[in-house]
C-alpha cells in the first residue's frame, strides 16, 4: 500500500511540475517561452498527464486525481478503503509540484505584474465567472475524461499505447473545453496548489480566489461520478 501512496504523491507531484511549469512559461515575464499561447500549455497538460501514468500506471493505476479515485469507489472498481490515502497523497503531490515550479521559476515572479496570471500558474479560474455555468463546464469536462478513461480500459491494446492515448485525451480536452474554465478536472490539481500559492512567499502575489475554488472541487467529483455511473450501466 505505501508504495501505491509513494506512486500517487511523486505521479501528482510529476503532473503539477510539468503541467504548473508549462503554464508559467507562457505567462511569466522574461520567460523564453511568453506568450506561447493555449497549443503550447494544452500540449504541456496532456505531457504532464501522460509521462507519469506511463511511470506509474502499473504500480498504482495512476490516478493523480481524487475526482477518478472517488468514482471508480463509487461503481465498485476501486476500494473504499485506499480511498482517503490516494486522496491525501494526490494534494501532497500538487502542493508539493506546485513549490517545485515556483522554485524553478524564482526570479520571474517578481518580472510579472500580472497578479492573475501569477495565480493562473497554480490553479484555474473562469474567462467569465458565473459559477453555475462554470460548474457545468468542469463536470462536462471531467464526464468525458472518466469516461473515456473507462473506455480505454477495456480496450485490448500493446502496451504503453492506453496510457498514450489518455495524453491524446488530454490534449483534446484542453483545446475543446479549456476555454471557459481552464479545464481543472481534477480537484488535487486546483486545491493543492492553491493552498502553494497561498501560503508561497511569491513576489506580487494577488490573493487565492477561494470564491471560486469550490467549483473545481466540487465539479469534477460530480463528473467523474456521473460519468462512472453511465459508464456501468450502459456497458
């Protein structure tokens, strides 16, 4: 089991580095990589996701998202009990990825003015912020992740090529449904490195947004529900 523990914390940990990183090399300033543009971070996300499922896929099926690991209890593919440590090293993980970013990009936080966009490097928020249209989009978002997460695992394939096919997932999620919300679809992805940029000493910091921080939580946990839900019943 703590091996199972260890490949859920570094795996997050992996995700938020890469996928936090790609999103502070576009936004930052006097970064080589400003204002890259949505390609650039839709295709980081689907990398970050890809590379440590590939890595830890078979230790712990690599969930790195609470939101999956609830679902998949809820319809009997997962047990209640591993629950609350998957959930716990899962934030670990991201708060721990999201230190790591701002570590690596150290001297950028105080060449940026842009208080949002600082925060736009740890965790998501709406282009328009009207909360119930904003929950509807990250459950959508996160309905078609688990779902097709499901599909793939019944799907006889080599191996290696399920695991890319989720970054392909990914990747499409963000350039379809990315736009209104930034597609969280993962509530440790969103929470754990919120509470970073909370608590970080980040140059020029604006504060958290926690209005909004409920909505990537809560949604993606509906979604990944739903999804499981339909997923059982019709196949």
């Amino acid at each position: 089991m703590s091996t199972k523990l260890l490949a859920e914390f570094f795996g997050t940990m992996i995700l938020i580095l890469l996928g936090d990183g790609v999103v502070a090399g576009v936004v930052l300033g006097k970064s080589k990589s400003q204002n890259a543009g949505w390609m650039v971070v839709a295709s980081g996300w689907a990398m970050a996701v890809m590379l440590p499922a590939f890595i830890f896929g078979a230790i712990s099926g690599a969930h790195f998202n609470p939101a999956l690991t609830i679902a998949l209890a809820v319809v009997h593919k997962f047990s209640w009990a591993q629950v609350p440590g998957y959930v716990i090293a899962q934030l670990l993980g991201a708060m721990v990825g999201a230190v790591l970013v701002w570590l690596a990009y150290l001297d950028h936080w105080k060449a940026t003015d842009d208080k949002a966009g600082k925060l736009a490097v740890f965790c998501t928020g709406p282009a328009i912020r009207n909360y119930s249209s904003n929950f509807i989009t990250e459950v959508i978002g996160t309905f078609v992740l688990v779902f097709v997460i499901l599909g793939i695992g019944g799907v006889k394939a080599a191996d290696g090529i399920p695991t890319f096919v989720v970054g392909g997932l990914i990747l499409g999620l963000g350039l379809s449904l990315g736009g209104p919300t930034g597609y969280a679809i993962n509530p440790a992805r969103d929470l754990g490195p919120r509470i970073a940029h909370a608590l970080l000493p980040i140059a020029g910091k604006g504060d958290s947004d926690w209005s909004y921080s409920w909505v990537p939580v809560i949604a993606p946990i509906v979604g990944a529900i739903l999804a499981a839900l339909v997923w059982v019943a019709v196949f």
